[in-house]
C-alpha cells in the first residue's frame, strides 16, 4: 500500500523517527510533528532529510514544529487545518517515556496531549494508530491479554499511569466511532541483531549504575520477568499496522520480545563482562533503602527507585494480534541477546567507561530536561 | 631418491607378499624418500589405491622387508576423493582450520611415486585446487598466527615466548614461500633440503632468504636483544610474503571469551570457564581481570595499571589458560598457531590446598589457581559452608537460651544442631558435596586425611559429652569446636569473624554472591530455606532486627 498522507506525532522521538522514515520510503507522505528538536535521526544515528511541508510528497518526510499538549497541537488554525486536511492516518508517538517526572508532566504530555491528538483524527475520522506501552498493564502478575486494559491494576510509576489514561481517551473515542488501533511496546531496546540504540534511556541508565558498582543491591527476584523488545520490531509493527488498518482497527498490539528475560538472565549476561559489577538481587519484603551506604542511598533514591516495581514483576505479554500482522518476530532470546544488547553498549562507549558522578547519569537518564 | 626405482618396485612386490592388497590396486610410495629427502633411517611409506568404495582402516600396517620398515596403507578412490573434497570445503570457509593431517594427507598423494596402477593413482589425484597455492595459503595463515602471538607476548612481557612464537612464524613463513614454489612437502624438518633445491635450480633469492633465515635461528643475542629480533622476524615473514602482522605493539587487543564468566565472592574473584572449572584470582590478578574490556589495546590497559609488570603477567596467564581473548585489530582473534599442536588453552593443575574453599571461595597461589571442584560442586559446597555458619549462629542462640531457662533436653537438642552444622560447615570447606546425614556427619571427620586429628576427636569428645548429662561444658566445648572450625578455615581464605554485626552483614553480603554463582551453575541450595534466607537482606532467623 502507498500514497497514504501520514502524521507522526514524535517523529523526533527513538520510535517516531523510525516510523516516520520507513513510512516515507514505503512511499507514503510523512508529516512529522516535532516539538524542540527540529531534526529527525533514525535509530542507527543518520539524520534523515526533511523538506518544507510546502513540498511534502510521497517517500518525503516534512518536518512542523508543534506542541500535542496545547489546543490544534499549538499551531495556529491555518496551520492546523493545512495539516489535518487530507490525513489517511494519525501515529501518534508523541510522549515522555522518562521515570521519575512530576505527574503534571505525565499528564500534560501523556494524557493531554493524546487527547488533543484525538480530537484532531476523531474530528475527521482519520484513523489513529496510538503507541501505548504494555506496561498499562501496571504490576499485574501473569498473561496479560492485548484486549485488556482496566483490570484494577496498581501502578508501579507515574509514567505507567498516564499511558493508562491516555489509552482510556482512545477507547473513549473510538466508542464514539473514531478508527482507531493501539499498539503497545514493552521496553524498547536496540535492535535484534546488532543491538544499536540510538538513545540510551531508561533501563540502560539502570544498566550502567549496575555495572559500575554504584548500586550493589536492589530489591527484587532472580525470576522477575523483563520484557524486552527491539526497536526494529516496534517501528515495523506500527508502519504495518498503519498499512493494514483495516485489519488492525479496534485491535490492540503487544510488540513485544520473543520471550520475557529473568533478571537471572541479566545477572548471567553481566558476568560475561570482566570490568562490570553486577548488584545482588534482594528480596523486597526486607530491603532496607536506608541501610544502603551514602553514595548507594543516593543512586538509588535518585534513580533505582523510579525502576523497583520492574525487578519485582512477572507479567507475560500474549501477543496473539501482533503475531498475526506483524511483517516478522522477533527471535533472540535469552543471554544471548543481552549480550548483543551489552557488546553494542560497549562497543560504543556507553558502559564500560566511568561516568563523572550523579549529574552526569542524571542527565543520561533524561531527568535534567 | 636415496632409493632407485628397480629397488622400490622389488620392495613392493615382497611387502605385497605380507599384507592383504585389494586385487588391481594402484601403489605409491608416498613421503620424504618420494619428495627426494629421507635418509637411512627413513620409512618406506606405500599408499595403495582400491578402485572400490570401502572404508579401509586409517592405521597403517608395519612390516619389515630388507630390513627397512615399511609402512602400508590402503585408501579406496572414494576415501581419497572424500579427503579432498572436505580439503576444499576447508579451504572455501577458510583456510585456518584446515587440519594439517588433511592437507598432509591431501598432500603427499600428490607428491608420491607412481609404482603401479597409474590409471587408478590419476583418477585418486584428481583435484581442483592448485596444491602450492593450498599449502602456501595455509603456511601463510599459520606464519601471520605465529607472528602475532609474538608481538602479543613481547607486550605482555613473555620474551622467551614471543621469540619461540616468531621462530615458528618465520619457519612457517619460510615454508609458504618454498611451497608457492612448487616445494609443497609439509613435513617442516626438510625445509633446508627444499631451499637448497631452490638455490640448485638457480633462485637466487631462495639462497639469500634461506641465509637470513639461519641467521635468526642462532638466536636473538645476534641481533642485539628481544625487541630488535621480533622486528627482524617480522620483517623477514613480510618478505617470505606473509603480511599482516608487524612487529606493532597497539595492534594486539583484549577480547571476550565466550563461556568466561566472573563472579566476585567477598573480595576475591572467581573465573568461570565454561561452567566447568573455577579459577580463584590473587587480588593483583583481579584488578588485572577487572581493567579487561573488549576492543582496548592491552599496551594501554597495562601502561594504566597499578603495577605494569604484575599486571602483563597476569593477563599473559589469562590469555594462557583461555579467560581471555587476544585480537588483532581488525584481524580476528590471535589462535594458537603450531598446525600439528592442540589449539585449545592449557589447564593448570588444581590447587592443593586444603581447605578447599572458605566464605570467600578459594585461595590463589600466584595469580590464578585452579580449584579442584568441579564448578558446580564448588558453588554448592560454598552455599553449604554459609549456610552451616548460620545455622551454627542459630543453634548457639537457642543453646544459650535452653541453657538459661533450666532446659536441658532442649540445649542438648540445641548443642547436636550446632555440632551438625560445625561439621557440615568443615567438610563443606573440604570439597565435601553433598555432605552426609547428620547422623554419620561426625565418623566423617576422623575418616578424611584433610581434617586435622585434633579437630576430629574434639567433635568426637563434643558428640560424647553431648550423650551424657553434665551439660554445665557442653556450650563450651562447642564453642571451643566452633572456634577450631572458623580457625581452620578462616587461616586460609577468610580473615573476618563473626564477632560483630558488620562481620555478620559481609557473611551475608557473601551469601549472596554464592547465590549468584549457584543459581548460575544451577547447583544445589542446601536446603530451600537456605535460598530464602540468603535472599531475605540479612534477616537471621530467630532474631529480631536482622542480625
């Protein structure tokens, strides 16, 4: 399929950027809504070109500044209506993924912002391919179904909260006869065979404080389950959801990893590195956060903290409707594709180097925005 | 040939006389007397050719004829053709793993002396590939092999191994070039002989190269030192044609290998090869070990250290026993390079100390020792030795409480646990695993040679004493017990004690490095509780607060 006219929302974003390119050579007309940074980079570090939306056209990616969580995303009416008219499809990727934010950010980026996409496609029935994350799912122990949304969970971070809510107005909508299809990435990582990330965010930031030692223990389970799936995977779900939207409406998306990783894994996948430290895991019911030395304390009030509910957790992601559109599957698993994951972080310098101290994993871990 | 033509036909004929020959089989004299070397002592080796498809056996048979031994074989047209075929494949995927017994075998067929059956011998020698070029090749891979080894050992400062290591580069270089030139026998002691015929045939440049060769051979002292003769090697391997390893110190890089895996217990650091063998790192070693990182230039993590010398040595032994990697920037990692030796790493013998292991694991003498455990028997042992001095913890509390309150059935019950548990926490640091019941544990002590007589009797005498009803020493004489077992053990590998609550948390802290190793190697808990208690942050059973 080709020739669609396509909004991504966060197209400067590690999933939007991807999408939006591959969209555009897949020959549709990309419109990329971007808020501070102006410049598209893929995922392997290239900057993609861009042209004014005054040339925008199949297989070309047109950059708009603008803002999802103001009315007509900040644009002006003019602006808005030359965006929206003419839509095939809305992908919207816009969000903070970061831990640890005030919930007003969460909220107004998360939660607004979807809303005001929303309104956009609802307005004229464009369908909306929403990225959510399978972590609405909250702490839920289990099978976690992709049909299921609202099962009283408890959430383990604000972040988690917001994407719940925001999935909330898009069932809404789509009640009210918006087309509209939700596909939910566990936590993205590098790609599945050379590991390549273009940012280092989230449990990478929890990798490096483990390897070099600055935290030694963290509460948790040897068989608490990571999901981890590789952005490659993510970016060509979404575009084939988008292209067989049809099939797709009304669904939602688990893209997730071949299968669920321990953190026995992960211990095991550190240990094939010589310079790493790997932290003990240790049971929740009597970790002691303020017994931890000084320098630990403040790593892990800081950081760890905003990531604990992850090292407790046992939820298993059926992906029974990814797996009937997805192009392909993922297939690495295990220590091994850790250690794809870790020999990339390596190979570039992200682990294995000392950070100065907590203002520059701070800054790594997107906090100093 | 030392031997004519007439002498070798009537040799075949009366060996044929002693062995079983296929009927219509060619015949070859193949090896050093049919490449035109050999001596007096030299074996006649004849190859017969069966125009069939069977397995004939690989083993020769001997017999001699004139007094010469005589070496037989017998290969069918479908063995030799397999053997070629599977030299290609090798070639195909690349040439260095192309066995030498293969490509000898490959070979001196087609160096050999047809004798009879030239129709079934052209037939066993069809081949596509150019046989200079093939051994050439593999000459080459093994001389660049060779070569990097010694500019690798020279950077980790083992200078009598980087000039073994580039002697067999340049010999092995030397050997490409005369087989590029037709001389493609592989045997390596007729190289003088194949030079000479070189220089005889009027290649002038065979002479000079074979004289610069003989030059190296007398040793580094000729050319003023180790560095400059590494040079000298790599220079004169560039000029065999073998490129692709000069005498460049930043060319040589740290790798990964695959299966290596490090687990700290306490302080001290623990290799693990191949979820088999366990190897306890001295303390330099270790920071050694921990300054390894994929893709540096060991030149410079050795500039970095602490102590440059220990630490060259110490990844020498790394390299050594296959923990580590060596590289070659952009060139793959640096193989062992002798074509007829065992490519595998070394293992050392096992440590012969005794007690094997304590809280931290094992002891290093030098930078690395071998414990004698299997790993997955070390890390149960170790899980069981913590687990012991708990419980010993455990029980004694409780004694003292029975003791307080009048209760001597409950301090007697308490006292055997605690003897139990002292035992078990001893021959746990033996090796021992799984330990015996209870009921046998402590016959057990006085039956191993590693547990010294006095501490055997003593839990004899603490067995005894716990039978009979003056229980005003029994706490005593645990503790005493107790005393000798943390001694024994802790002499060696463990300078902590259990006297504080800081001494308490670093054992607990080390039970969960054992859980780590354990629930990595997959190796027996001690009991489920142990698993639970080991992971519960420091909470001691019985008491409050954590410990």
């Amino acid at each position: 399929m080709s020739g669609l006219r396509v909004l991504v929302t966060g197209a400067a974003g590690l999933v939007g950027a991807e999408v939006a390119v591959r969209l555009a050579n897949e020959g549709h007309t990309v419109l990329a809504l971007v808020h501070t940074r102006s410049e598209i980079v893929r995922n392997d570090g290239r900057v993609v070109r861009t042209v004014p939306i005054g040339r925008s056209g199949p297989g070309l990616v047109s950059c708009v500044a603008g803002d999802v969580t103001k009315p007509m995303l900040g644009l002006t009416t003019e602006r808005y209506e030359d965006l929206a008219g003419g839509l095939d499809r809305v992908v919207h990727a816009a969000a903070t993924t970061d831990f640890g934010r005030r919930w007003e950010t969460y909220e107004s980026l998360n939660v607004d912002g979807t809303r005001n996409v929303v309104r956009l496609a609802a307005e004229r029935s464009v369908p909306l391919v929403h990225v959510s994350t399978a972590y609405v799912c909250g702490e839920r122990t289990g099978r976690v179904l992709e049909d299921e949304l609202d099962v009283g969970q408890r959430f383990g971070t604000g972040y988690e909260r917001s994407k719940f809510l925001a999935e909330q107005e898009v069932r809404a909508a789509a009640a009210n006869g918006l087309p509209a299809a939700v596909v939910r990435p566990s936590m993205i990582v590098g790609t599945q065979t050379s590991g390549e990330i273009r940012d280092f965010k989230n449990m990478y930031v929890v990798l490096k404080l483990f390897t070099q030692g600055r935290v030694r223990s963290v509460p948790g389970f040897y068989d608490a389950l990571l999901d981890l799936v590789p952005v490659d995977y993510v970016a060509a779900l979404i575009c084939q959801v988008v292209n067989r939207f049809p099939e797709a409406e009304g669904r939602t998306f688990h893209a997730v990893g071949a299968s669920p990783h321990t953190l026995l894994d992960v211990s095991n996948a550190l240990a094939e590195y010589p310079m790493f430290q790997v932290p003990h895991y240790v049971s929740p019911s009597s970790f002691d956060a303020g017994a931890l030395p000084p320098d630990e304390r403040v790593y892990y009030r800081r950081i760890i903290a905003m990531y604990e509910s992850f090292f407790r957790r046992r939820a298993r992601f059926d992906d029974t409707n990814a797996a009937r559109l997805a192009p392909w599957r993922p297939t690495a698993t295990g220590v091994e594709y850790l250690r794809t994951l870790l020999d990339h972080c390596v190979r570039v310098g992200y682990l294995g180097r000392p950070e100065s101290g907590i203002g520059e994993v701070l800054r790594l871990a997107g906090r100093t925005r | 040939m030392i031997i004519g033509r007439a002498e070798l036909t009537s040799l075949l004929d009366e060996t044929l006389d002693l062995v079983d020959a296929p009927p219509g089989c060619g015949a070859v004299l193949e090896g050093s007397i049919a490449e035109g070397f050999g001596n007096s002592a030299s074996d006649i080796d004849f190859l017969l050719l069966a125009d069939d498809d069977h397995d004939h056996p690989t083993m020769p048979t001997i017999v001699f004829v004139r007094g010469r031994r005589v070496e037989v074989r017998t290969r069918s047209l479908r063995q030799v053709r397999a053997q070629a075929d599977e030299a290609c494949a090798h070639v195909a995927a690349g040439i260095g793993a192309l066995p030498a017994a293969l490509l000898d075998r490959c070979q001196r067929l087609r160096g050999a002396v047809v004798l009879r059956g030239e129709d079934v011998v052209r037939r066993a020698r069809e081949w596509p590939l150019s046989l200079p070029e093939v051994v050439a090749d593999w000459y080459a891979h093994h001389s660049r092999q060779a070569m990097r080894h010694a500019v690798a050992s020279h950077v980790l400062g083992e200078e009598h191994e980087a000039v073994a290591w580039a002697g067999i580069a340049a010999r092995n270089a030397a050997k490409s070039w005369v087989a590029a030139r037709g001389e493609t026998y592989l045997e390596p002691k007729w190289l003088d002989r194949q030079f000479d015929r070189l220089a005889a045939g009027g290649d002038g440049e065979a002479a000079r190269l074979r004289d610069r060769l003989a030059v190296l051979r007398k040793g580094h002292d000729s050319v003023g030192g180790i560095e400059p003769a590494i040079a000298a090697h790599a220079e004169l391997v560039a000029d065999f044609g073998v490129h692709g390893c000069p005498a460049d110190a930043d060319q040589v890089l740290l790798g990964l290998r695959a299966g290596v895996t490090t687990w700290p217990i306490g302080d001290r650091l623990h290799v693990v090869r191949g979820r088999a063998d366990v190897f306890v790192l001295a303390a330099p070693a270790g920071r050694a070990w921990r300054s390894i990182a994929p893709g540096r230039p060991v030149a410079e993590v050795i500039r970095r250290a602490d102590d440059p010398g220990a630490a060259a040595s110490a990844l020498a032994e790394f390299h050594r026993i296959g923990l580590v990697e060596l590289h070659w920037r952009d060139g793959g990692p640096i193989a062992s390079a002798q074509p007829w030796a065992p490519a595998e790493p070394v293992t050392p013998p096992p440590s012969t100390r005794m007690p094997v292991l304590g809280l931290a694991g094992g002891a290093a003498d030098g930078h690395v020792s071998l414990v004698p455990l299997p790993a997955r028997r070390f890390a149960a042992a170790g899980m069981a030795q913590v687990w012991s001095n708990i419980m010993i913890e455990n029980a004694r509390e409780d004694l003292s409480g029975a003791l307080d309150g009048g209760q001597r059935e409950v301090a007697r019950t308490s006292g055997l646990r605690l003897l139990h548990h002292a035992c078990r926490a001893l021959l746990s640091a033996c090796g021992m695993s799984p330990l015996p019941p209870d009921a046998a544990i402590v016959g057990w002590l006085s039956a191993l040679t590693a547990v010294p007589v006095e501490l055997a009797a003593q839990a004899a005498a603490v067995e005894r004493a716990l039978a009979g009803d003056d229980w005003t020493l029994w706490a005593e004489r645990l503790d005493k017990l107790v005393g000798g077992v943390r001694d024994l053990v802790r002499a060696e590998v463990f300078p902590a004690s259990f006297d504080s609550a800081a001494a308490w948390e670093a054992t607990l802290r080390i039970g969960h490095d054992w859980i780590r190793l354990g629930a990595y190697l997959d190796a027996d808990f001690p009991i489920e509780e142990a698993r639970d208690l080991l992971t519960s942050g420091g909470a001691q059973p019985h008491r409050r607060g954590g410990g």
